[in-house]
C-alpha cells in the first residue's frame, strides 16, 4: 500500500484512471502497447491488476465476475486469484495471469507498465 | 546544569502526551513552553463525539488542567499560532512577534479537515468537525432543529450525524462510496450499519456525488448532488477526511510529504526538531488515530531523555465506533489481501458479523459487528502474531469458547457439555432435552431431532452440535444427512430455502440476504450472486434495482461473448419473421462494422459474430433505428419462439402459428427467468417448428392448442409433457405466461423447465393452472413484473445507460500526480 516515495514519482507509472472509474465488485479494461490490462476493485474497496489473459484460453478476465478476492473468468469459469494471478481449486497450479504492480494515488490509479 | 529548552507546537493530543511521557522518565531535564492555537487547555479530542450527542460535558473530558500545566511547563501560550520556525537561529516565532529560542523543538500541529472545492462552501452553517469550537457551532444551529447533512460517511461523519440527531434534528449522510467506513468495514458490516443508523434516525446515502452546496441569505440551505438530488438542511458538515498540518513545517523548510517526513526516533530533517502524530508522517504513513501516537510519545521521550535507539517501527490500527449501542470493531487487514483467508460467523437474529482474517497461520485483521467483546483479543493476537493454528476450529466464536476448549477433542467437548447448556439458542434446547429425546424417543435423524426438540429448527447453526450430540449418542448407528442441495459452497441452504426467506423476511438486497441467511463467505462467489440477484429481481419486480456486478459478463454486455473476446449480436426477429428493411439495415451494418460472420442461428434469427466490444452501442443504435431490439440471444431469460408457416400459407395449418408464436415474443421478452427459456409454435402435429423438444411448446390443431412443457434438445434431449389443451388463443396465451410464471417463481437459478419438472412434477403444474383463479393470478403477476422488464436494454445502453462497460480505460501518459 505504501510503497516508497520515489516509486510513486517515478515515471514507470502510468495513469490509467480514477478509482471511482471502476465499478466496485467490478472491473475494467486498459488497452496498452503491451497488451490490455484488467483492472480490479473488490467489494472491500480494494485495487488489483492483472494482464486480461486468463492462463486457460486467454479469457479476457476483466469481463469475470469479481467475487472476494478473485475473478471467475468469462470463458469457462475458472476461478483466478487477483492478488497472484493463479488459478484457485481444482484448476490450481495450471498457470498464472501476470500480476500488474499497482498504486493508489490521491484516487488515481497507477500502474507500472513502463 | 541549567535545563535544556524544550519548545512544543501544539497543544493537543499528541504535544501533551510527549511532555506527559518525558517528564515521567526526567522531570527536571527540560524547561517545557507549548504553544496551542485553540485557547483552552488540551482535552481528549476523541470524546468530542459524545460532547456534541449532549452524552458528555466539556469539563469531562479536559486531559490536563491548568494545575497541571502550573506544575511542570515553564510557559503555556494558548490561543497564539506558531507561524515560522527559524531553523539556523533555534527559535520559534509566534503570532504577535514572540521569539522563543530551543534547543529541542516538538512539532505536534495535528491535522486540519478537508474542505471540499464546492460552490457555496464558504456559506454560513457549513462546517468541520475538528475541535471544541466546530462542536460549539454544531450544537448552535441544533437548537434551530430542521435537517443536517454530512457530507462523508467515515467514522468522523457518522458521529457526527449521530450528535446531530441526538440533538433533535433529523440528518442524512452521503457518502461517496458503497460502503460506509470503507477504510474500516467491508461491504456486510457495513449493511448492519446503515441498518442501525437508520433505527437511530440516521439516514445514508450511498454512492452519492456532491456538486454544489446551495444557499439562502447567506446561509446553507441544502446539497445538491450530481444525479440532480437536492437534499435540504439547514446545516452541512463536511466530515470528508483530514490533511496533516504541515504550513509551519514546509515554510521553515523542514522535509515534507504528506506530513511532516521523520525517521524511527520521530526525528525531522533537522536534527534538533522532531514530529508526532497526525502532522508526522512515518515510514510513508500519516496515522490518523491516537494509538500510534501514544506510541511515537513513547519512543519520543526514550530518545530525548537519553537512550538514542529506541525507536518506533510503526503501528497496526484498530477503530471503534461511538455511537451508543452500535458496536463495531476493525483492525489491520480487515479485507484480507494476498494470501489471506476468511473465518466469517454470522448470527441473523443478534444482528452480529464477525470476520477474522488470517494469513500464514496467524491473525491479519478483524471486522466485527453487534458483538465486539473479542475485537481486543483478536488485535493482541494480531500484534503479538501468535501462530493460531491451535484455536483455528474456534476462533471466530471468540475468547472465552476458545480457551474452554483449547486443544481439546471437539467431540470430548461436546460430551462434557453440561445437560443445561443451551445448544439451540433460537429455540431455547437445552443438551439433555436433546439427548434424552434421542435415547428416550429413539430419535435418529437431524429431522427427528428439529421436529420433536426444535433444536436445529430455526437458523440453523446450531446443526454442527446437534449432529455431534446424535453421533455421541447412537454411537456410529448415526449417519450425517444430506439436507437440500446448498445454493453453493458460501451457505449451507437451498434454494427453496432462500427463495423462501427472501420473501417472508422481505429480503431486498444481496448483503440482506447474505446477512439473514448467514453466509459464510463476505461477499458471496459467482455461483451464489447471479442466483440471489435473480431471486430478488423475481421477488421484488419494480423494487429491487439489478445488481450489474452480480450478472455473467453476457448479461452484463447484453450480448454473447466469444472465444478472441469479441461479442456476437442477435436481434429479436419476431417469431422468425422478417422484412427487407431488417435485412438490408443488418446488411449496412455489417459493412459498415466490418463484421466478419453473418449467420442463420437454430433459433431462426441472424447472428452478426466477432463484434467489438466497444462497438456495441454504435451497432445497436443502428439497429435500434431499424426497429430492431436485443434478441436476449445471451439471457436466462425469454430467448427465441420459433414458428412455422401455419394457416396462412401452409396447406395442413390449423391455426397462426406465426401469429401465435409473434404474439407470444412481443408479450414475453424481456422477462428474466432461471434458466433460457425457448418456445416453439407449430401450426399442425406435422410440428415443423420443433415445439415438442422446447421449454414450451404448442402444437396447434382443429380444435385448438395443445400444450406441452419440459422440451429439450441440447444436453439432454427430452420431449415435452403435454400440460393441458385449450380452445381459444388467448387461454394459450393465458396459459403459458401462468407457467412462465411459476417457473420463474419456484425454479432454482440455472434450473431448465424440464429439470423443474422432474422436481415438482406435471401434476401439481397442471392443479396450478387449471385453476382459473391461481391461473389468472400468476398471470397477472406476471404481466406486471413485465411492466419493469421490457425496456430494450440496447436502447437504454445507446442512450448512454454504464457507458463505462463499454470503454475501456484510457491512459493518461503525463506523470503521476505528485
Ligand atoms: C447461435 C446458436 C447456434 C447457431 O449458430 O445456430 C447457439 C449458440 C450458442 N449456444 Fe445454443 N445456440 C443456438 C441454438 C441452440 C438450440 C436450438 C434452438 O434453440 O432451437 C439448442 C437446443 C435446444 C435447447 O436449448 O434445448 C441449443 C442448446 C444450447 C445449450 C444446451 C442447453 C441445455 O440446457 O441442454 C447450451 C449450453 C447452455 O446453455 O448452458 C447452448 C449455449 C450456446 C452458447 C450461448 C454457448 C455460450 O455459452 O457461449 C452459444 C452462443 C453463441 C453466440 O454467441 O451466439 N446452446 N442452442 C443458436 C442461437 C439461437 C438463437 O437465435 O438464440
Ligand atoms: C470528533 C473526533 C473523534 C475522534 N475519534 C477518534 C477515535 O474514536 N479513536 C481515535 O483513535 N482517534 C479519534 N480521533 C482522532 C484523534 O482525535 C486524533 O488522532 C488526535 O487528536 C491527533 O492528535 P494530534 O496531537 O496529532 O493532533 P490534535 O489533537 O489535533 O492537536 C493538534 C493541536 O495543535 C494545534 N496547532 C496546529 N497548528 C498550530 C500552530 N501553528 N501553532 C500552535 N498550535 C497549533 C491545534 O490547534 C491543535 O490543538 C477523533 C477525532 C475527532 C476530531
Ligand atoms: S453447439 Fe452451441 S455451444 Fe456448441 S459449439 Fe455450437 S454454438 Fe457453441
Ligand atoms: S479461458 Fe479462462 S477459464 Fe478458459
């Protein structure tokens, strides 16, 4: 949550947009020049990033149903934990969606993709 | 040795603790002389709350007297502003030219409340909630009564409302966020909260966006929010957060970030200064509660009386509320995180929820409501960081049951229960009324348990010990049941079950259901929500506001996700029917969209394959301006009636299928269901519309329409029962909106027609709309609840309805905020 100051000026850190931007229980897409991003927020009011590629068939995660901590991809429903990106259950240890750093800033969303 | 000078800014919470805790260890190292800016003595700031609801005088809550400082400060200069720290000279200077030189300096300036940029915020009867003066002007303009806002729905605003409503006026919060005290609580201890808000007069309003406070002569006179709302008042507190008071700190040209930035010893970039609470900023942390800041006063006043190590490595928070008879408890990593896990407990009829959180064995955070008498040992548990895999079984059900049964056999336990002890405490069993049933009835089942004790009967979650108390009792002749199958792994209830409750309790939203029903998970799983979601839609019609987050992405999107992330995108076309205008405007779309399939779907409409997300209101407004609207191709809900020629062209047609069948669509769309339901009219027992293998099908004939339900052709295939036959189209009209109906109203979410049947059974189908009475009754239920479904969600989307679903994100390249 608090990473040191000169992360969060650094100029690796991208603006993607507010938190408000962000349905809470909900998610939205970043298209970037290294593929889309999902960005999460729970219902516990907190932010994840994931690559939207779910590590099955590449389902683009951000059009899950967030529930917990995870999102239940839209392809074929497997369950993918957003703070790891690995799939939870049964289809556990099949994979990973790469983890996005993220920061929170004065209500803006960060993220470091370069 | 003359004594050292030690100048403290600040008289409050934080300034006086430190002199508290360094005269304590050296009183004679310093000659002490604090500045305050308010002009009174320093009093406990957080008892402000219970001063301003009239529950606690001012006098009550004085910290140090003017005895106090007589005894052990060389000089207080109250209501005189520090304005400037020379750093080089080692002096401050005060308001009015007063210098006074140090050779230590405390900075202890607190916080000041945010003020939001609203037009009208400057309007007489707008204020924060900080100090003895804001409470002075809150309790003023109480006495006039009438209506309060507050803007801000975090601790600081809720007691104020609360005050403010003990005072005798009515006050209504906003809050920007869906959830009350999000930094605190998650989304279920935050329902119980509004719930008990409300009881105490306390309205919230939640996801609300101000925009403009308005005024009269000068004075407030009410918000205005961004959806249009005007709520009126005749005060508005603006409890929205606060910002660390750092003027004096940045203008002398000391370090800072959001505070005042200090290393562990509370030191500040200059080496003689140092900085506690609200206005220091440690470790990239500004704390906003006095726990933390008794403990920098702590390390402050080791380093500055002589041990230079110690130091202050942070703190985790806990929160209490202070309103009466609202208990809630939060502390550290309330919502979990990475690698965590939940223990959630949850009692319907206390109104109590308690959430434990653990990670790597150990206890991360807590959020407890209605019954927080064990928020304290999960916290020392959690600062101590006590591996807890021991107590695991018990933890949530708090102290006292942990430690009685520590490390003992759960069944040992049970069958040292004395025979008084209650086990259901719903009903009021008692052990040995439970076991004397057992053996004296020759009880061996749950359900002869519930029926002859009533133990278990109730909520239920007493089932675990009664199961025990059987096992012990029968020995290995008892086997657990089966109860109904659980809605999922969030609950141990069924459908019906739920359905039930929702409606007898009058259940209208997902976290009422979740909080009644005791659900095990904080927010359900994606099995759990799109069926609640669906159960409340079909109870409450016109009433319940669908929860988007809670529906598949279909659903959501309104249109069927493919394979590469596209979407596909299927008009209605009434019963299979269509014109020249339809098509040609389908065909522009799809030049124009660059759509790259076209096809002829088995429900006898076309389906434009691999759209853009981002393009689908663009295609649906074209669409919409063609007449055409979403097929539904996506919804549990009324997909396709396919037809066939019928009487008007074909030579064996007894009836208008087409017509039938057309009629039928235009009547049923829109309407939300457990699972799809297909239809199929045909014109004659030939049934060149496949209506025997549908959900619901007729087959026409001379004398009339012959119904049959339980059709499927996908994963089973099945063909329909036959329901009943009527003479007139419009009994069949009658007839299958009254199935529809029932389904909808006692079917399991995902359940098809013909699974429903093989569970209730064609008979008791048939009694129920056979009865001309309960016919015309689901009928009208039905028709009315379609008075709030057939709004062509395309159209609503075009005209800009969660525009966000369909944008993504888009970056932003300049630099972070800094
Ligand atoms: C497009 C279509 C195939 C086609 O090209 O013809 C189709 C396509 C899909 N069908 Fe179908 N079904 C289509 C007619 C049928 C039919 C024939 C019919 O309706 O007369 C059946 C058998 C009849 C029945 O339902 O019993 C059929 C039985 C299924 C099933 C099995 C359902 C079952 O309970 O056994 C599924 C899976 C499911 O729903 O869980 C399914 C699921 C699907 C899904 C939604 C798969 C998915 O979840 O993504 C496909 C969506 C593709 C899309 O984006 O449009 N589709 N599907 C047809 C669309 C009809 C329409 O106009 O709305
Ligand atoms: C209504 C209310 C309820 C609260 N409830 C709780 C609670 O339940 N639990 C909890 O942990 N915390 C609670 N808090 C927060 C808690 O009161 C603060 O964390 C604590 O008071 C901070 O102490 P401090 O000394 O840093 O700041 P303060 O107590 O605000 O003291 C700072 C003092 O410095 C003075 N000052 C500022 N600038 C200058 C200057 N330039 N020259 C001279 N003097 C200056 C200010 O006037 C003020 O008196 C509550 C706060 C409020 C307002
Ligand atoms: S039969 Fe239906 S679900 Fe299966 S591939 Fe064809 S369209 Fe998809
Ligand atoms: S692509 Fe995500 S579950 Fe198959």
């Amino acid at each position: 949550m608090n990473a040191p100051v000169k992360d969060l000026v650094s100029p690796t850190w991208t603006d993607v947009g507010a938190v408000s931007d962000i349905p809470v229980r909900g998610a939205r897409r970043a298209p970037t020049a290294r593929g889309a991003i999902a960005i999460f927020r729970t219902g516990d009011g907190r932010l994840f990033a994931l690559k939207d590629a779910c590590p099955h068939k590449g389902g683009p995660l951000s059009q899950g149903i967030v529930h917990g901590h995870a999102v239940a991809c839209p392809l074929h429903n497997w369950s993918i934990d957003l703070a790891t990106g690995e799939p939870l259950g049964a289809d556990r240890g099949k994979g990973c969606a790469a983890v996005v750093p993220l920061q929170v800033r004065e209500g803006r969303i960060l993220v470091g993709i370069g | 040795m003359p004594k050292e000078r030690l100048v403290v800014v600040g008289n409050g919470m934080a300034g006086c603790r430190a002199v508290e805790e360094i005269i304590k260890r050296d009183p004679d190292r310093y000659a002490v002389t604090i500045f305050g800016a308010e002009p009174r003595v320093n009093y406990d700031r957080i008892m402000l709350s219970p001063v301003l609801a009239g529950e606690k005088t001012f006098e009550q809550i004085v910290i140090n007297d003017a005895a106090w400082y007589d005894r052990n400060v060389a000089a207080l200069h109250t209501g005189r502003k520090v304005a400037r720290i020379d750093l080089a000279a080692k002096r401050v200077e005060a308001e009015g030219g007063l210098k006074v030189p140090y050779d230590k300096l405390i900075l202890a300036t607190g916080s000041d409340p945010i003020r939001l940029p609203l037009p009208g915020a400057d309007l007489e009867g707008v204020v924060t909630f900080r100090d003895l003066d804001d409470v002075g002007a809150m309790v003023a303009a109480a006495e006039k009564g009438g209506r309060a806002v507050v803007i801000g729905g975090g601790l600081l605003g809720l007691e104020a409302a609360y005050g403010l409503v003990r005072r005798g006026m009515d006050a209504t919060v906003v809050h920007l966020m869906d959830i009350l005290m999000e930094r605190q609580l998650d989304e279920s201890a935050s329902y119980l909260l509004r719930g008990a808000l409300a009881e105490r007069g306390v309205e919230t309003v939640m996801g609300a966006q101000s925009e403009a406070i308005l005024g009269e002569d000068g004075s407030v006179a009410g918000l205005k929010l961004k959806d249009g709302r005007v709520l009126p008042c005749a005060i508005l507190v603006m409890a929205v957060g606060i910002k660390p008071a750092v003027e004096v700190a940045k203008a002398s040209g000391l370090a800072c970030q959001r505070g005042v930035v200090v290393d562990d010893q509370m030191r500040t970039s200059d080496p003689s200064v140092f900085a506690i609470g609200e206005c220091a900023e440690h470790r990239g942390i500004a704390y906003g509660l006095v726990a933390p800041i008794w403990e920098m006063c702590r390390t402050l006043a080791e380093v500055l009386t002589g041990d230079p190590e110690a130091a202050y490595e942070g703190s985790t928070l806990q929160t209490r509320l202070k309103v009466s008879g609202v208990d809630v408890f939060s502390a550290g990593k309330f919502a979990g995180g990475p690698g965590c896990e939940d223990l959630v407990f949850r009692d319907a009829g206390r109104g109590v929820y308690k959430r434990v959180v653990i990670e790597a064995g150990k206890v991360a955070g807590a959020v407890l409501f209605g019954d927080i008498v064990d928020g304290g040992w999960y916290y020392d548990l959690m600062r101590r960081g006590e591996d807890i895999a021991e107590l695991r079984d018990t933890l949530v059900f708090g102290q006292q049951i942990t430690e009685a049964l520590r490390g003992a056999d759960p069944r040992s336990a049970v069958a040292a229960m004395p025979d008084q002890q209650e086990v259901c405490g719903c009903n009021g069993v008692c052990k040995g009324e439970i076991t004397a049933a057992i053996a004296g009835q020759g009880l061996a089942t749950l359900e002869a348990v519930r029926a002859v004790t009533k133990a278990s009967a109730s909520c239920g979650s007493c089932t675990p010990l009664v199961e025990q108390l059987l096992q012990l009792t029968l020995g290995d002749g008892f086997q657990v049941q089966t109860g109904p199958k659980p809605v999922c792994a969030c609950t141990g209830k069924g459908h019906d079950e739920v359905r039930r409750r929702i409606l007898a309790e009058g259940l209208k939203s997902i976290p009422a259901v979740m909080q009644a029903l005791e659900w095990a998970t904080p927010d359900g799983c994606s099995a759990c929500r799109p069926a609640l979601n669906y159960y409340l839609l079909c109870a409450w019609p016109g009433d319940y506001r669908d929860d988007k987050q809670s529906r598949f992405i279909n659903e959501r999107a309104h249109a069927n996700i493919q394979k590469d992330g596209t979407f596909s995108v299927v008009p209605r076309m009434w019963g299979g029917v269509t014109s020249a205008a339809e098509l040609r405007a389908i065909a522009d779309i799809v030049d124009k969209f660059a759509v790259p399939t076209v096809k002829v779907t088995g429900g006898q409409r076309i389906d434009l394959l691999g759209v853009r997300k981002e393009d689908l209101p663009a295609v649906w407004s074209d669409l919409n301006a063609a007449g055409m609207v979403s097929g539904h191709a996506y919804a549990k809900g009324l997909r396709t009636v396919k037809t066939c020629v019928g009487s008007d062209w074909c030579r064996f047609g007894t009836q208008d299928s087409t017509g039938l069948g057309v009629r039928l669509e235009k009547f049923m769309w829109g309407s939300w269901t457990p699972a799809k339901v297909k239809l199929g009219v045909s014109g004659c027992p030939r049934n060149c519309a496949e209506a025997t293998c549908k959900d619901i099908g007729v087959v026409c004939v001379e004398s009339g329409y012959e119904i049959g339900i339980g059709g499927a052709a996908g994963l089973n295939v099945r063909a329909t029962e036959l329901l009943t036959k009527v003479a007139t189209e419009q009994e069949a009209i009658w007839t299958i909106c009254a199935v529809t109906q029932l389904y909808r109203e006692t079917g399991w979410y995902l359940e098809r027609i013909h699974k429903w049947l093989g569970r209730v059974g064609i008979e008791t189908v048939r009694a129920r709309v056979e009865d001309p009475e309960d016919r015309r009754a689901l009928y009208d239920r039905f028709a009315y609840s379609q008075r709030f479904a057939q709004i062509d969600p395309w159209a609503e989307r075009v005209a800009g309805r969660h525009a966000e679903e369909f944008t993504p994100l888009t970056r932003r390249l300049e630099k972070a905020p800094a």
